[in-house]
C-alpha cells in the first residue's frame, strides 16, 4: 500500500481547512493571516503543527472568570463613572485627572479600568530597594499574600522570597504564589514544596498538559503583581531572581520601575490577581471577599490599573499608548527594552514628531534577545529622520515599561512596545494621573538620560552593512518576535 497517496490528500485537506478558519472564521489582522496561509502553503505538515501550537487563537475564549455579585458591583461602578464624568460631577483631587477626562473614559469603556484618586505612590527603580521593600511588607502581612510573577528564579533572591512566604504560612497567614509555568520553567520541586509543606498554595499558569509540549506555549502571563492584606499593592517591570539585583555579569546593573501603591487601586490589583488565580487554581476565590473600603486618606494621586491579553482582541494597553502619545502637547517620553511598534503605534508617534513635540526613546545598549535588539533599532532609525531623539542607556540592562507625558500622566507596568506585548502576552498596566508624580517620574528619566549617549541621526546612518542587514532580517520577522 503507497501511504504517501492517503497522507498527502490528508496533510493537503487539513492545510486547507486551516486556511478558511483563519481566513473566514478567525479575526485577524491582515498580516497576521498572509503570515499563517504562507507557512501552511510553504511547509505543508510542519505549519499544520506550528499552527496548532503557535497560532491558536483565545480571543473567543472566556478565561476569566467573576463571581455575579462582584461583576454587577464592577459594572454598577464603571456606569457611575461614565455617567460623572459625562455630566462634570466628578471630584478631581487633581488637575490631570480633569485634563485627561477622554482618556480615562476610554480604559473604563474598553476595559472597564475604574478610577481611583486616593492612592499613595512609591517608586523604585532599583532592584535591592524593590525586594527589601517587598520582603519586609511580606514579614508583616497580617491576613493574606497574593504574589504573581512572570519570572521567579530559583536563586538567592527566590529562596529568599520562598522562605519568608514559608514562614507566613506557618503563622496562619494566606499564602497564594501564581507563576507562569514558562517564564518559571526553572523553578524546582523542592521550592514549589517548601512554601506548600507550610500551607502555602501554589499555582502555575497555562502549564504544559502533556510531557514536553505546551500547547499554550505563545499565551505566557506577563504580569507582575503583589497584594498583601488588600492595602499594598505592587506593579511593574522587576521579576523575581538574582540577576534583578545587577548580580548577573552579562547584563550587570538592572534598571527598572515598580510602583508600590497604598490606597484604592489595590482593590483592582486584587481583582486583576484572583481573576488570573481562578484561571489557574481549582479552588476558586471570591473577588468580592477581598475588596476593602478605603476610608484613611492615603495620597491624591489619580489610577487606573488597564489589562489586556489573548483572550481580547481589543488590545487595551496598545490603545492606552497611542491615545497618550496622541493627547500630548509637550513631550512624550518612552524607556523599554523592545521597541518594535506595529504600524499604528508607529504612526502616533511620527505624528508627535510632525506636530514638534518633544520625543524621546530610551533603549538599552546590550541585546537580552539579539533579532528584537535589531528590530528596535530599525524602528528608532525612521523617528531619528523626524527628529526623536534616541538614548542608548549605559549603566546596565534597561528593563522598564515607562511612558510619562507632559508632567500630568504615565504608565508604568509589564506591557513592552511590541506585539508580543500587544497581542499575545497577559500584561497589566498602572496609568497615573498626577502633576506632583509624574514629575518625580520625569526627573527619573532625565537623570537616566545622565547615564546614556545620545544616538545622532548622523551615527545612525554611519552603521556598517553588516548591521544593515540584521535590522533588516529581524525587521521582516518582527511581526512573531
């Protein structure tokens, strides 16, 4: 019997029932369907299987789930917003908060993001001051703790954290560590078991089902989040291991941003977090049994904590950005370690170089992955010709999510400016309105820019072909980096 007579009109009907799903039933991007209909006709088999693995899409899936009274009080919440700002009866603690009043509606109509005013900021940009913070907020955690980390080594720093989650358990405390199972793929046994021996619970997301392949490998949980007792909350870039404190030779000094945030917003920090445990863990939690009234006045700092990911095809976060870049009347400033904008990010922020704004793009100067490293340098050459200006950060690895605009609002979180982050990734964002903030934040950059070298449209143009060349390979392959 020929088998190749029965498995090629096999391999060629399956080929072309992918085709029409992605086509028709699936909603794509143009780009992205040229992109699967090309590997299914080029590589016939092999696209069958890197479809099923690297292009299934969740946006019709329904991954996060709300207890009934929870989601009718969200909904009741967001209405009144709406509804306050749509008439001017809404309390402004801060000027900015009125001066964007279209951008806070839209994150409450696109993602239901609630504003809060009374909120009280730290800020840490370095690693051993993050943990140590962290670490003395966990040893006197009272109630709960909710940690959730893309990253979390199973080094000096993990063990660290471990131990002390450990020890709260023992003391009664509930103790809940959510970790994406390939961003973790590290973490071993014994680490996983020295927090659950003392009552701890852990969970991993989106873990491979079957033995060496991970179905939901493209799908990862970007996010970075710590509520203790539903009154501090922590977001932002820094994830959990050694090399986060500069002890790694290659990248050596880690500069990154995380907030710590007392007040209201830890309330939708909570929320974000128990929706992702319930999406991993069998036993689920009710969000309504961790929300607190926030009567103490803690600061007047105005925020809103915006989400996306796979499941939506909204992309919330990417449309926060340009819609920031957009609303700008002075500058826009941008720290992140990719930079490979889709077309329309691409375009917000030519049109803030047309319109004489202020530009400037902090990268780093070492790849952490080479093709996104020359990507983003192909990207940053075409605003260097409208005027941006470029630093290459060189006091170690830049790790962080910032964008800060006009001394009034900013965004600090996990989202990068790429795709990955746009459409594949769980990220979760903390938008900022507040004059006496975002200036701190402002000041931060600038003194950034103390430990960075401006790149000149006039160096750029001066990079041998061999760099020519990487950008342009990793150019044509950024739309799957």
């Amino acid at each position: 019997m020929n088998y190749m007579s029965v498995i090629v009109p096999i391999i060629f009907l399956l080929n072309t029932v992918l085709a029409i799903m992605i086509i028709f039933l699936e909603r794509r991007n143009v780009s992205s369907i040229w992109m699967w209909v090309l590997v299914l006709t080029l590589l016939p088999l092999a696209g069958f299987f890197l479809y099923i693995i690297f292009g299934r899409n969740l946006s019709k899936s329904k991954l996060f789930r709300w207890d009934e009274k929870s989601y009718h009080l969200l909904k009741r919440l967001v209405a009144s917003q709406l509804t306050s700002f749509r008439e001017g009866r809404l309390e402004a603690e801060d000027k900015a908060i009125i001066k964007y009043k279209d951008f806070i509606i839209m994150n409450l109509t696109n993602n239901a993001s609630l504003l809060t005013q009374n909120n009280k900021l730290d800020v840490y940009i370095d690693g051993e001051e993050k943990f140590q913070s962290l670490l003395t907020d966990i040893d006197q955690a009272k109630k709960h703790i909710h940690i959730l980390y893309y990253i979390i080594r199973d080094d000096d720093l993990g063990n660290k954290l471990a131990d002390a989650l450990a020890k709260k358990a023992d003391e009664g405390v509930e103790v809940r560590l959510l970790y994406d199972d390939l961003g973790s793929r590290s973490l071993s046994k014994a680490f996983v078991q020295k927090i659950k021996a003392s009552g701890g619970e852990v969970e991993a997301f989106f873990p491979s089902k079957i033995p060496f392949i991970n179905l939901t490998i493209n799908f990862r949980n970007h996010r970075k989040l710590v509520v203790i007792d539903g009154k501090i909350g922590y977001i932002g870039g820094f994830n959990v291991g050694d090399e986060y404190l500069g002890l790694n030779e290659k990248f050596g000094y880690w500069r990154d941003t995380h907030l710590r945030i007392m007040g209201e917003a830890v309330n939708n920090i909570q929320t974000r977090f128990i929706q992702d445990w319930n999406q991993a863990a069998r036993k689920e939690l009710l969000i309504k049994d961790f929300r607190l009234p926030f009567h103490h006045p803690y600061g007047q700092c105005g925020i809103q904590i915006v989400s996306s990911g796979p499941d939506s095809q909204l992309e919330q976060i990417k449309k926060a950005y340009i819609k920031m870049i957009l609303s700008a009347k002075n500058y826009v400033y941008i720290q992140s370690p990719y930079f490979i904008p889709d077309e329309s990010l691409l375009d917000a922020l030519k049109i803030a170089c047309f319109s004489g704004l202020d530009v400037r793009i902090m990268i780093p100067n070492k790849p952490d992955h080479p093709f996104v490293y020359w990507a983003t340098f192909s990207n940053i050459g075409e605003l260097l010709k409208l005027g941006a200006k470029i630093y290459i950060y060189e006091n170690g690895f830049l790790h962080c999510k910032t964008i800060i605009s006009d001394d009034a609002i900013a965004s600090i979180g996990t989202a990068n400016i790429d795709v990955r982050s746009f459409r594949l990734n769980f990220e979760v964002n903390a938008f900022l309105y507040s004059e006496k903030e975002v200036k701190k934040l402002s000041e931060i950059f600038q003194h950034d820019m103390d430990h960075s070298r401006e790149l000149t449209l006039e160096q750029y143009e001066q990079r041998s072909i061999k760099i020519r060349f990487k950008e342009s390979v990793s150019r044509l392959l950024s739309p799957i980096l």
